[in-house]
C-alpha cells in the first residue's frame, strides 16, 4: 500500500487537488532517501511516518512547495529530537 493511500481522493482526475499527489510523493521521498542516507533504513521508516501523520495533522492539503517543505521541516524536527535524545542515552549507558 502506499504511503498517501489516505490521500488517494486528491489523485482523482476530477478533484482540483489531483497535482498534490505526486508533489507529496516526491516530497516524501526526498525526505526518506536523505533521511536513509544520514541515519540509515529504521530512521528513516519511522521519519516517514513522522513525514506523514504531519500531513494527517493539517486541516487542508498543501497548495505550495513551501506548504509540503513545512511539513518536512516538522518532521524533521522530530527526527533531531529522536536522535538527539538517542544519543544523550547513550552517552549515559556508555559513561
């Protein structure tokens, strides 16, 4: 399944929102490629689903590149906070 399945009423033809998808989805992907790259493969899984249950939170679709950057900026501070709080863990368990 994939991930914007929620959204799939906004990829109808006739829906004036049916461009957003494919923005989402390359937003999306973007996103969990560079998060896979610095973090690796788990991170990024839980990032995406960071990516998305923003999406979720909002009341009306994204109409801008800077509205789907929002979104990945919000979930990217969740991944700094999961990160960080990982690393100051571990710093801890280590000492």
């Amino acid at each position: 399944m994939k991930p914007l399945a929620r959204y799939k009423s906004l990829g109808n033809s006739n829906s004036p929102c049916s461009d957003l998808v494919p923005i989402a989805e390359r937003e999306l992907s973007a996103f969990f490629h560079a998060v896979k790259d610095l973090f690796g493969s788990e991170q990024a899984a839980r990032s995406a689903e960071d990516w998305l249950q923003e999406l979720i939170e909002i009341d009306n679709p994204p109409k801008s590149a800077r509205e789907w950057r929002l979104i990945t900026a919000k979930a990217s501070a969740r991944i700094a906070n999961r990160v960080s709080a990982s690393s100051f863990s571990a710093e801890f368990t280590n000492a």
